[in-house]
C-alpha cells in the first residue's frame, strides 16, 4: 500500500488483478485472531479495516470481485476473486 497525498491510499492483491484507492476515513480497523485469518496470513493475526463504500475507488480489475450479500447493506463483504 502505498500514500497518495495525505488522504488517499493505494494498494491491491498480491496478484494484481485488482488495483484500489480509498480515503483515509476508516470507521474501524482491528485485528483478527481466529483461525481462519492466522492460517490465511501465516501470522498471529489478519489486520483489517471498515469504510464506507463510497470511499473506496477499484480502479483497475472490478470484474475480480464478489460481493456477498447486498452491495449496500452494512453486512456485505467485498472479496478479490
């Protein structure tokens, strides 16, 4: 991930099929412990945040993601495909 002045970040999957830019307005971010996100990251635990959709850009690679459940409800997950 990389800064792209002081409100905006970039980033994408270790593949690359999917570029993002998304606003430095986080409503959260944490780490998770279960088992699932240590053997997904080799590691003790799997950072993440949560923001609001329309502050998050996919600007290359829209066709490489799901989304489950409703695009605008709260409980929806985007993931890289």
């Amino acid at each position: 991930m990389s800064v792209e002045g002081p409100e905006r970040f970039t980033g994408g999957c270790l593949c690359g099929a999917v570029q993002y830019k998304v606003r430095d307005e986080f409503r959260y971010a944490m780490n998770c412990h279960c088992s699932q996100c240590r053997r997904a990251t080799g590691s003790a635990f799997k950072p993440f945040g949560g923001i609001e959709r329309d502050k998050f850009t996919v600007a290359t690679g829209a066709e490489n993601l799901s989304i489950d459940g409703t695009p605008d409800s709260a409980l929806s997950d985007t993931h890289w495909a």
